[in-house]
C-alpha cells in the first residue's frame, strides 16, 4: 500500500490552484461556524471572474462571507441553512435565499442527494501517524458533505484541535490539501447581563444532579452554567458548547459519570469558543464528535435518561407555540436543532425541555409573550413539544395544562407592562377569561 506521506504530498497545492477547480454552476459546500476555511474561500472570492452561479451553502457562517456581498450576485447565489449575522441581509435583500431543515437531517440532504455536493471546503487538522486528519471543532454536517462530495478541498492547520470519535478523514479520501497557518475562528463569551442572571437561576432550579445537558448558545445559556456550580456529576449531549462546560468540568460538575449512554463521554457535533475551548478539545478522550445526524437524532438523544434541552426563542403565544427563527417573515436565524432535542428530550425517562429568553425585546417596547405570533411568524417547536418556559420573572410548566391554564402561567412569566393587554387579548380571541 502507498505510504499515506507520499499521497499527501501529491495533493499539495496552493489555494488558488485549489480554487480553480470550482466551476460554474457547482455546489459548494462550506465548513461549519468557527470551522470554516478563510483562506479557501478568501481565494474562492479572488477567482470569482472565473465563477458564474457557484451556490455557496453552509449554515452559519462567523467569517467574512464576502460572496453574499452586493456586487457577487453574478459569480455565486448562497444558499442558507440557517440565517447567521453575515448572511440576515442578504436573504432579506434578495441576494440569497434560506433552506429550512432540522440540524439532523442536513446530512440527508447531501447523502441521498437531494442536494447534491460537488465540492466541500473545510479546515482540518493535520494528519496523525496513520494519516487522518479530523474534522476538529466541525463535524456536524461537514464530515458528511466531505464523504458524499465530488471534490474534497482541505485547508490543513496545526492550529485546528484534533477532535476524537467519528471526526476524521483520510489524506486518500481529500482531493487538494492546502496547508496554513489558520486558526479555528474564536467567539468570545457574551456579557451577561442581570436579567439573564435572573432567568439563569430560574433554569438552574430545574436542573438535578445527574442530569444529561443539550445547550445553546448565548448570554442566557452562559448565564445558566454559573449556576451549576453547586450540581453533582451532570452530564453533557449536546449539538455545541462553548468554554462555560469546561470551567464545569475542571470544577468537577460535569463529569458524565451517572450517563446511562455513552458514560463519562461529552457528546457534541461542533464547538464554539476561545482558544481556552479549542485546547481543552484537542486529544480528549472525554469529548466524543459525531456527525450532526447522529448527535441530534430525537431517538438517540433520548437514550439519555434525565436529559434537559435548553433553548432560546424569538416569540411564544399564549397557546405555547415557539417561533425562535423568524421575525414576522424576515428570517432571522434558521431551525437548527431546537426541535431535534425538545423532541429527544420529551421522549427521555425523566426528561425536561426549557425555553429560556428575555420577557421583551427592542428595550422593553416589545413582549416576546404575545397573544398570537406575527403574521408570517414561523412556528420552530410546536405548542405540544414545549415543557417549560422560563423568564426573568419566573417558569411556566406547560405540561399537561388546557389553552386557558397554559395562556395564565405564560401570563404569569410576562412582563408586568404587558400582563393586563395579554388577559384582555386573550379573552377577546377565545371568549374566556384568565
């Protein structure tokens, strides 16, 4: 067998000669959030000229995104899988358009060919002594892009974190490897604010030693973990985490001991964070990744017993139902996989879902408690997935309750500014009081 050193070196090229061997019309698919490859697409961008109608789709994207930009429209279209801070405009603006689809079933897309990819840009380690490089803070739905690809291009790094579990290539299986000196793009931990400390206490009480933990991301869930301190061996399955888990697990609350499935391993699919987070992944046989249709599969996320998803949302009726990616018809993020774990964890012995967020947005003028959604409001999880709603002013168990019980506890949690136009609104629609 050819000794996987001289495969590598056969495959080195420069990222313009990389670049070139995208043509018109193709689909590319880009590595995920803090995993995506700059330098490829820095030099994608740079040989546009060459380009008519190259689709770029990825969800989110922290990098520059110069492609969506005005002016790029005749050399690439994007299409959106989940509608992040570089993209939002241009959605709106007509330049690129969103795909709904849970995080879980991207990779379907690719594999069954319902998209079908041409080419993969990625970030990747560099390769261990068998010849592997991992898909380090991106595996989600990067590794199964790579693996159903025409074309695997590889932006080779000492700096991505060489992640374990099912999150590795071989040199054989990538086309053209491209090395530098890049690094996983960092998020900084949010400012949390005192109205997130409150709804972080809230959460915090309905969370028990022992329990199994899906995050997402975010000033409220930040807020939580500070919370935790005084927890015993809670245990983590998640889609991402950022660097509160592991100042959790060197205080030695998470330690995934009391995990029916996969003891003692933390579960994820993708990583966002400092550097502080990227070394702790790096070689930990505690952290496990997996592709994202494994990672939030409902039916696997349910193996866990005692599993609590924990979640944010835009805007939530009086019946329960979530809209947490759209305001009104404006997309605003995407689905994601809140619905992949509020589902796992309804279906989880002892499992809790939690909807965590502000009781109003643009400073106070606006209650995320309303009456009915917007028009053109997305409904993510429906009114029956939902189990708790927490706010700065308390929790609502939805569990179990009729339309009027489930509009008083909302009502309950909302802000004061809004409670009495909430009751009137309510007993207007469905001629009741509460």
């Amino acid at each position: 067998m050819r000794d996987w050193h001289d495969i590598y070196k056969s495959k080195l090229v420069s990222a313009e000669e990389a670049v070139s061997n995208i043509k018109s019309g193709d689909r590319v698919v880009v590595g995920h959030a803090s995993g995506s490859p700059e330098v490829l697409l820095k030099a994608m961008v740079e040989n546009r000229k060459a380009y008519k109608d190259v689709e770029i789709v990825h969800m989110v994207s922290m990098g520059v995104t110069e492609y969506c930009q005005p002016g790029m429209e005749r050399h690439f279209v994007h299409n959106s899988l989940f509608a992040g801070a570089s993209s939002r405009k241009a959605i709106h603006d007509g330049r690129a358009f969103y795909t709904a689809s849970h995080f879980s079933q991207i990779p379907r897309l690719f594999v069954e060919r319902i998209l079908p990819v041409d080419v993969t840009l990625c970030m990747l380690s560099t390769p261990d002594e068998h010849g592997y490089c991992s898909f380090g803070v991106s595996v989600d739905y990067t590794k199964p892009a790579a693996e159903s690809s025409r074309l695997v291009i590889a932006e080779v790094t000492p700096h991505m974190p060489r992640t374990l579990g099912d999150a590795f290539i071989h040199v054989s299986d990538i086309d053209f490897i491209v090395e530098c000196d890049s690094r996983p793009i960092v998020l900084n931990p949010p400012r949390i604010t005192d109205i997130d400390e409150k709804i972080g206490g809230y959460c915090a009480e309905l969370i028990k030693d022992g329990d199994c933990l899906q995050l997402c991301i975010g000033a409220v869930p930040d807020s939580i973990l500070g919370f935790l301190k005084d927890k015993k061996d809670l245990g983590i399955h998640t889609e991402m985490f950022s660097d509160g888990v592991v100042d959790l697990v060197e205080a030695g609350v998470v330690t995934c001991s009391r995990k029916n499935f996969n003891p003692g391993k933390m579960v994820a699919t993708f990583f966002m964070g400092t550097e502080k987070l990227y070394r702790f992944v790096h070689n930990n046989p505690m952290v496990q990744m997996y592709p994202v249709h494994i990672t939030n599969n409902p039916a696997i996320v349910a193996k866990n017993d005692n599993m609590v998803s924990i979640n944010s949302t835009l805007q939530v009726d009086l019946t329960g139902q979530a809209a947490s990616e759209s305001i009104g018809y404006k997309q605003f993020s995407g689905t994601g996989g809140q619905a992949d774990f509020i589902r796992g964890a309804a279906w989880s012995k002892g499992g809790r879902s939690i909807l965590a967020f502000h009781s109003t947005a643009s400073g106070g003028k606006i209650s995320r408690i309303v009456p009915h959604l917007d028009e053109g409001a997305v409904v993510t999880t429906t009114r029956t997935d939902i189990h708790f709603v927490v706010t700065e002013y308390g929790i609502a168990d939805l569990r179990g309750k009729s339309v009027p019980e489930r509009a008083k506890a909302l009502i309950s949690i909302a802000h004061p500014d809004f409670r009495s136009d909430l009751k009137r609104e309510f007993q207007r629609i469905y001629n009741r009081k509460v």
